[in-house]
C-alpha cells in the first residue's frame, strides 16, 4: 500500500469538488477550495478520524467497501477508481519482459500506418517502417532519446496548443499506471523531468489519472504536409507494452499524406 500517494490523491481529489457537486449545501465560509474532510468522511459513511488519517498517510489499508464509498463519494470516474484500489493494494513491479514475437509480427504487416510499441514509462521499443517515415528513424537516436515523455518535455519553450494538451493527456495516463513510486525505472523518469521541465512539474501536481485509449496527432511534415491523425493505443494482454497506430480518417488529406509517406518507405 501506498501511503502517500493514496494520501496526496485523496486530497486532490476532495479539492476540487464543490458542495454543490455533491448535493450539500455551501455552509460557512471556506479557508480552502474543495470539500470539507468532515464532508468527505460523511459522504462515505466512515469516521472523520479514519478519513484524517488516510489523507495524512496514516490510516490502515482500507477495504474494498470503504474504497468503494471514498470513490462515490469523491465522485471518481472508473479509471481514477481502479487508481485508488491499486494504491490501497500491494505493491508489486513485474520484471521488464521483451516485446512479444506476435506483436512484431503485426508491426511487419502495418505497412500502410505509422506504428509503434512502448512500454509503461513510454520507452519506444519497437516501430514499423512507416512511423521512421513520420517522425524520422528513432534507431539513430541514443535509447535514452528515444523515451516519448522526455522528447515530448525536451524543451526551452512553453508547451501550448496542441502539444500541451498531449503532454497533459500522457502524464494523466503515466500516473494511471499506478507504477510510481514502487517502479524504480518509472520513478526515475519522474524525478528527472520534475526537475528539469516546469511544464512537467505543473502537470504531475494536478495529478490527473486518465488511462489513454486514443489521441489526437497534428504534425506538419516536410513531404506529406499537415497531418491530423487518430492514434489507437491497444494494450497488449499479460504485458506493460501497448501498441500505437496512427491512422487517418478515409477522403482527407491526412489519408492522403500517409499514401505519401507509404511511398517513401517503398
């Protein structure tokens, strides 16, 4: 069980709700945003000092019932729930394992889309051909570069527009994870990009939690032009690896774009 972590969401989560979101009334003046610890605690049903206590780092492992009242309570959505339970729950990081052998063989057979495969702190660890054509061939970089979070935070500018609503989408989905801190690679990820990017730091302390099923790309590229393309991110049963797929709605120019970049991979 996490403790601290548990304690911090918790918090996160009271904060930004209202009274009203809960159907109680405002009551006295507030010093702090959010719901009241009192409020909480009588939402779910459960003692003020046991609430107190799990907010602080404190509280016994709770059970599901109670984990169960806390999430109705904080009106949760259900990835932010099963976030809750795997903080409350043991803490266990599997072994790293190889992408599987059929996972490739699909990345062989992607010869009309970009595709990719990455692991739990976003490493790429495999791609097809046509996602060297997209963004250039991540071979040639040092594996260290090749971690999409990092590239996605390498930067001396403010991260706006679209590329700022991908970075909070991706740090929403790292934290939903449930890796950090118990993960050592993910932790140091972490503690890398909160010390050397502010964007990064702002984000993680919204903590979000939003697993990511599907994105939205917009790039602008030298041979295929403006590109808007919807990326599936499909999870691969029994491992941390998910595979990316980058495709384009039939008719546009994006389709067009990737009948392109088909073209350079030939």
């Amino acid at each position: 069980m996490d403790r601290i972590e548990l304690g911090g969401f918790l918090r996160s989560r009271r904060a930004r709700l209202r009274p009203a979101d809960v159907g109680l009334a405002p009551g006295g003046r507030r010093q702090t945003p959010g719901l009241r610890r009192t409020e909480v605690a009588l939402l779910a049903g459960i003692s003020v000092d046991y609430y107190v206590r799990l907010e602080q780092g404190r509280g016994p492992r709770p059970s599901e019932q109670v984990l169960g009242a806390l999430g109705r309570a904080l009106r949760l959505t259900a990835d932010e729930h099963a976030y809750l339970r795997r903080l409350a729950g043991p803490v266990a990081v599997p072994a790293p394992r190889p992408v599987p052998g059929n996972v490739l063989r699909l990345l062989d057979r992607l010869d009309d889309v970009p595709a990719m495969v990455i692991d739990a702190r976003y490493d790429l660890l495999a791609w097809n051909r046509m996602l060297v054509a997209l963004i250039g061939d991540p071979a040639a970089l040092p594996a260290p570069d090749r971690n999409r979070l990092r590239r996605l935070f390498d930067t001396g500018d403010t991260i706006t527009g679209n590329r700022l609503e991908l970075a909070r989408l991706c740090v929403a989905d790292l934290r939903a994870g449930g890796r950090y801190p118990a993960d050592p690679a993910v932790r140091s990820l972490v503690d890398e990009l909160l010390a050397e990017s502010p964007e990064f730091a702002r984000l993680w302390a919204e903590r979000e939690v939003v697993v990511q099923r599907t994105l939205t790309k917009r790039t602008v590229h030298p041979v295929a032009g403006p590109l808007e393309l919807d990326c599936e991110i499909l999870a691969v049963p029994g491992h941390e690896h998910r595979l990316l797929v980058y495709t384009a709605a039939p008719g546009t120019s994006s389709a067009e774009g990737l009948r392109r970049l088909r073209a350079l991979t030939a």
